[in-house]
C-alpha cells in the first residue's frame, strides 16, 4: 500500500461518515479517482467500505492513526514520534538509533503499519494484516545495568493493561508480560537491550491485536473486548502517557511500588500453573505472585520457588490444594452504578470481577463455584439499602457491611460526623498507603468525583464532592439550550462544541485535584504531595493532569482501590499484617 492509501484509511479508520471531497483531498486524487484508489486496498479492507450520499464509512475501526494527532500524543507525553508505513520491525529502527547513542534513542516511539520481520518472544515471528494490530516500539534509558532491570517487562505490561482497562478493554496479564481476554491473546511485549556510554538502552517493542485477525487462532482484539467502541488515535495516546509514567517512576524507584497492582492485574495469581521450558514440565504449583524483582513465585510441594521469564512458558493447570490455611474471603465495593468483587486468597486479590445492578446473576454464579461455609463477606457500599438487597440476594452467607471509621489501619479521620462519611472515600484513602508514603490527594472518578486529602503523617483530613463526567454532561444536556451533544475530546483551546463541553469536565476536575494540591501542600509544609487516581476516568484526569501539574509529586493511577483499602484493613483485623 502507498502514502496515498494509508491517509486515506486515516481518516476512514474511525468508523465514522467522511464526505468523498475530504477523502480525495487527503489522497490527492480528484473525488472521481477515489473508487479507483479503493480497489487497490487489501480485500480485507476493501469489503469494510459503505457508501450513501457522498459520504464514505467503514463498518469496524481499524488501527490507522491520523499523523499529527500521533505526533500531539507524543509531545503530551515526552515522545519523538515517528509514523512508518513499513519497515523490517519497528524494533530494528529504534535499535539502529540506540546503537549511535543512547541520548538518540531515548523517548523515541516508533509507529508502525507493516512488518516484513516482526517479532516475538522466544523468537517468534509477529505477523499481522494492514489495520488489524497497534505496532510500536520505543525507546527508554536506564542508568543501570540490565541485570537490575528484570521486572521492566512486567511494568511495560502493567502500563498496557491500565490504558486497555480505561478503554473499556478487560484485558489481563499472563505472567510475564502477556495481555490476554479471556483465553486469547490480545498482545505481546518483546524488550531487547543494549549497553553503551555506561547506561542502559531498552528497546520495547509492542503488539497488540485491534481488530480480530482471521488467520490467526485462539487470540483476543481491543474491537471484540471492548465494551464500546474504541479510536485507535485515542488507546495510542494513553498508551503513551501510562507507558512514559510508569517508566519514569520504574526507573525512579524499581517494581516495588507496581508489585501489587501487577499482581491484581494478572490473570493466574492464586491459581494453578505448570511452567514449561520446551515442552517439558519444569514446576507446578500455585502461583503466589512475584517478586521485586519480577520473579514468579511458585508454590510447589517441596516449598516457594521462584522463576524469571526468559524461555520458561506459563500454562494453566488443574487446581492444586491451597497452601495456606489463613482465612478465605469475599469483598464487595459497593458503588452508585456498579458492583465489584474480589475473592482474597493467601492475602491476596485472586480476581477482580464487576457487574451492573440490574443483573447479578455473574456475582451469584461465582458464588456458587468459588464460595463456601468457610469464607466471610465483608464490603464498603454507597449505593443504598435496596442494592445491598439485591446484593444479598445473590450470596448464602450474611455480608459485613463496613461504613467510615473514626480510625484504621494507623490513620485518623477528622470527618465531623464519620457516620456521614462516604464508605468508598475512607477505604480509598487506606487503599492509597499502597501507592503513595507521602501526603497525598486521593481521588475517585465514578458517577461522583471525590478528592480527599491524607497528611504524611497519616490524618486523613476530609475533602470534596462534585458531578462526575457523565453527570455534568446530563446536567448540560438538561438544563442548557443547544447543549445536548455527544462525547467531544479534550484541547486546551476547544474550537467545536462537543470538544469545548469535553474540556470544560475535565478542567473543572483537574482544577479541583490541583487546588487540593496545594492546600494540602500548604498544610504539611512544603513536602511532597502526591497524586493517586482510581475509577472509570482515572487514566484520562491523569494524562490531562501531567502536562501542567507541578513537580510536587508523582501522579498514579491505582485500579480497585476500594477492595485495596478493604484488604489491608481486614487483614489488620484479622492480625494479618
């Protein structure tokens, strides 16, 4: 395919109507040349076209980028960008420029359509179809040596697997750094080095399936996942500002502070896993988690064990019997719109699972697979007597429900009255000890967005309310002439409404968390304040916070702080910690 295609297919590649005067344009060809140009397209492409009164749609999305909003992204982000329509592999051309320096490399994002040579782990070869996989890879320099860099894989999935999840995509982590769906693969993360000037250049490549690819089975896609449809444009860019924070703060502080959420996103912790080198069995047991340095931690009969990656390949395994004999339990984040769960098992999360209101039915399924006399329901609810019904409802065993706390877990509440006191703000502020040491704005972005306030010495001082995104646009659409429009994207100078209606949300927000900031920052004294974010929107507040937020502190994206917060504190309860 040519230049000429490829622009094309950029401003098609959406799904939405484009008319042919602004599609010829951009290919350069007369409108009457467009049918032509088409039929030089792969048939892949060619069957996605439909056509009605001018206007030219296609009937899925497909993974082609409009240029200058990948080259925006990148500079939001920190990144040298660059668009190639083909290429050996796009790890060949970030490597070349590691190999002239390391300061040639560093940032470097490498967009890619075509590869002749793609790659894999292990040596596999990574083939996709024009539009049907996001092909990158990028460029990052450590001042360590590579052997210290062994959970870098991990955190460069970790960071996929947030910005998917933000998306709408449930994507999940096989150990090391596989993303999957269910029991498809979704994408795939080759790291290749190399040493020069006394640092460490990290080539990151990445995969990942957007559409459904035909010729290849037993995969997953970002299309088919989703529960809405999703802009490659978009997933691009939080994949560049989850990949540019976590790398900074890795390279800052190593994998301790991501073990946790790593492990929460990982698909197999707390089940049974055999490890193969070969084809041949080299372990089985339970998975407990992994190290800080990014090691897999095996439960076997003769003891833990640990393993790296490298050539060992993870595969599921009957259930072995539990290795610990702690107690086993259920937590319920209780929200306005939503229930989630979590089964705790050996201390940990073991799985993370959601489901609307209106229909239970998935909570009283896992109920009757995974749960027993043996465990406790314990949980943190907003939504209302008549939810906690219909959650009740589903479980056989009576649950314990847990409001605000005058204190826990070596913090103090200076709420008024803590009866008051929303349950998901205290747990989400326990939660946050997770992520953060220092004083920190502790924020959640559900159908409320909330901000509360955490000294470094641990007094949780109280915070604020406001309409989430959905409300305020609700609230527009109601009581505001004209302004009933869908979903805009957010600029910092909003030249159409449905962007100018986008930004405005997200400032109003943004400017909230920054001002807490700095009252907080005030109150302890100039120290470090940092950010910690959970929700639906967490990863879209942070990437617009990152730009102009001041350097007072990290900003962090924390998934399920809630069930966290719930965690740490019953198992101070129960004298687990």
């Amino acid at each position: 395919m040519q230049a000429q295609h490829w622009r094309l297919l950029s401003l098609l590649a959406a799904g939405l109507p484009r008319h042919v005067t602004e599609l010829a344009r951009a290919a350069g060809v007369p409108p009457h040349g467009l049918n032509g140009l088409w039929q030089q397209m792969p048939p892949h492409i060619r069957g996605l076209l439909r056509q009605h009164d001018g206007q030219w749609r296609l009937v899925r999305p497909l993974a082609v980028l409009n240029e200058d909003l990948l080259h925006r992204s990148g500079e939001k982000s920190g990144f040298q960008t660059a668009l190639l329509y083909e290429c050996t592999s796009s790890n060949d051309e970030v490597m070349r420029l590691a190999k002239q320096s390391p300061e040639s490399a560093h940032r470097v994002w490498r967009q890619v359509y075509c590869q002749s040579a793609g790659r894999g782990r292990q040596g596999k070869s990574w083939q996709a179809r024009e539009g049907e996989c996001l092909m990158f890879s990028l460029g990052w320099v450590f001042d360590r040596p590579q052997a210290q860099l062994g959970a870098l894989a991990l955190v460069c999935a970790l960071a996929c697997q947030r910005a998917l999840s933000a998306a709408g995509v449930p994507a999940r982590i096989k150990w090391p750094n596989d993303l999957v769906c269910g029991a498809g693969k979704l994408g795939g993360i080759l790291i290749e080095t190399v040493r020069s000037g006394g640092k460490t250049v990290a080539v990151i490549g990445i995969g990942i399936n957007f559409v459904l690819p035909k010729t290849v089975g037993q995969v997953a896609s970002v299309q088919a996942a989703a529960a809405r449809p999703v802009a490659a444009d978009g997933l691009v860019a939080a994949l560049m500002c989850e990949l540019a924070h976590i790398l900074s703060g890795y390279a800052q502080n190593g994998f301790a502070p991501y073990r946790a959420d790593y492990e929460a996103a990982n698909r197999d912790c707390g089940q049974s896993v055999r490890l193969l080198h070969n084809g041949t069995c080299l372990a089985e047991g339970q998975m407990s988690g992994v190290d800080d340095q990014g090691a897999l931690l095996l439960a076997t009969p003769a003891g833990m064990q640990r393993f790296f990656g490298g050539e060992i390949s993870l595969r599921q395994s009957e259930p072995l019997p539990p290795q610990s004999s702690r107690p086993q339990y259920l937590l319920l984040d209780g929200g306005n719109s939503q229930l989630k769960w979590a089964w705790v098992e050996n201390g940990r999360l073991k799985s993370v699972s959601k489901a609307p209101y209106r229909d239970l039915s998935a909570l009283g399924e896992d109920w009757r697979q995974n749960g027993g006399v043996q465990w406790q329901i314990v949980g943190s609810a907003v939504c209302g007597e008549e939810k906690k019904a219909k959650v009740a409802e589903q479980l056989l065993q009576p649950i314990r429900w847990l409001g605000s706390m005058t204190q826990g877990m070596g913090i103090k509440n200076h709420y008024r009255n803590p009866q008051e006191h929303g349950a998901d703000r205290w747990f989400n502020a326990l939660g946050s000890r997770c992520f953060s040491q220092n004083a920190c704005v502790v924020v959640s972005c559900g159908t409320a967005v909330t901000i509360d306030a955490l000294t470094d010495d641990n007094h949780y001082l109280g915070g604020s309310i406001m309409p989430g995104f959905h409300l305020m646009k609700e609230a527009m659409a109601q009581k505001t002439a004209n302004l009933n429009r869908p979903y805009g994207k957010v600029y910092p100078f909003a030249t159409t409404t449905p962007n100018a209606l986008a930004s405005g949300m997200m400032d109003a927000v943004c400017g909230a968390v920054l001002l807490m900031q700095a009252r907080l920052r005030k109150r302890v004294g100039g120290k470090p304040v940092d950010i910690v974010i959970t929700g639906g929107g967490a990863a879209r507040v942070a990437e617009a916070l990152r730009p102009s937020a001041p350097d007072w502190g990290q900003i962090c994206i924390a998934d399920n702080l809630v069930l966290i917060g719930l965690l740490g504190w019953f198992q101070q309860e129960q004298g687990q910690l």
